[in-house]
C-alpha cells in the first residue's frame, strides 16, 4: 500500500501560491515590472502575509533563485553524474539531462535567463546568485570537454571555454524557441539534432575542417 502524503500545512500552500505566482508574473513582467501587491493578490494573500513571509521584494528575488537551483539545476547535476563515465556519454548526460528537465520545468529555466538579463549590473546579491548558477552550467560543460580533450575524443583547435559557451548557448537558444513556439518544435526531435550536431563536431577526426583558416566562408573575417 502506498504511503500517505502528509498534509500541506497552511504555510506550506501559501508559499506554494507565492512561488507559483511569482514564477508567472517575473516571466510576463520581469521582477522590476512586478510589485509585491500583484503577487499578493495572484496568491491570494494579504500583502502583509507575503511581507512576513519573504521581508521584502530581494529576498523574494533570491527565493525564486533558490527554486531555480532546486528545481533544474541539482536534478541536471544529478542527471550528468548518473551518465556513461564517457566523454561523449557525459556530454550526452548533459544535452539529454537539460531537455528533460526542460520539459518538466521550463519556467524555471527560462527565469533563470531572463534574471541573467534584468540582472545584468546590478551588482548585489541577485546578480551574483544568477551568475553562479548560470555559469555552473558552463562549468559543468566545461568539465567535460577537458575530460574529452585528455582522453584524445574531443577535438583541441578550439578553446575549450567557447566550446563550453557554445554548448550552454545552444541548449538556451533551442529552450527558448521551445518555450515561445510550444507545439511548433518537438522537444525530443530538437534535442536529438542538437545531440547529433554537438557530438559530430566535437570529434577529433573532424578537428581539420573544409572551412579553416585557408579556406573561409564568404564574407568571413580574416
């Protein structure tokens, strides 16, 4: 028999109603666009009861951050350490692991690129947070690509951090155009041509390419 879920507490579901809430409002108004009075009333709570709940509106800031971290980011970690001990079955790990959790929490995600944006110069303890978890991703990435470069799998002409950036570039860019076209991209078909991209440019054997220094494509830079 299955065990009975203990019950929410009064507090538990209004801190559900607030992350929930606010999640909606900072994606269609950004957190400037947004005051604790709207989310109060989309939570269905007194401005005061919110105010007792999270102070005020940075430390608001940093609990939807913590939810970020909780909710995409530690579950993407895991993901990654369950994956083949291979430089390719780890970057896979990752690539898989994003679109996965992409698809249970989008949002979120996309919060988190947005907040990278609004946050840009703030230069307070929002901007430092989103960093951190922005770039754990990159380093993440990063890590591999080392491992890949070591063991002789993954091509060496290219700077291993742009090829990181180039990694977390790609799996944002194919996450938002998710998120605004909906039922217009297939999730799992956009993933698996990323995957196949990624992997086959990544390979050593392809490190010399048609299109190198002596033979750029038109209208290149030299």
């Amino acid at each position: 028999m299955a065990k009975a879920q203990p019950a929410q507490t009064g507090r538990q579901a209004r801190l559900e109603r607030v992350i929930s809430s606010s999640l909606k409002l900072f994606l269609g108004k950004g957190f400037s666009g947004v005051s604790l009075d709207e989310i109060a009333i989309a939570a269905a709570i007194e401005t005061e009861e919110l105010i007792e709940e999270c102070k005020n509106k940075q430390n608001l800031g940093m609990m939807m951050l913590n939810q970020i971290e909780y909710k995409a980011i530690e579950p993407l970690v895991a993901r990654i350490a369950e994956a083949h001990a291979t430089p390719n079955g780890k970057l896979v790990g990752l690539l898989n692991g994003f679109s996965t959790i992409a698809a249970r929490q989008a949002d979120y995600l996309v919060l988190l690129i947005r907040f990278g944006i609004e946050f840009k110069g703030r230069d307070d303890e929002l901007e430092d947070k989103t960093k951190i978890l922005s770039m754990h991703l990159v380093k993440i990435a990063d890590g591999i690509i080392k491992l890949g470069a070591i063991r002789g799998a993954f091509r060496t002409d290219i700077d291993r951090t742009d090829l990181a950036n180039l990694v977390v570039g790609s799996l944002n860019g194919m996450l938002l155009e998710w998120w605004r076209r909906g039922e217009e991209i297939s999730g799992a078909k956009a993933t698996r041509a990323l995957r196949r991209v990624l992997l086959r440019g990544f390979e050593e054997a392809v490190s010399k390419d048609d299109f190198g220094i002596r033979n750029p494509f038109p209208g290149s830079h030299p």
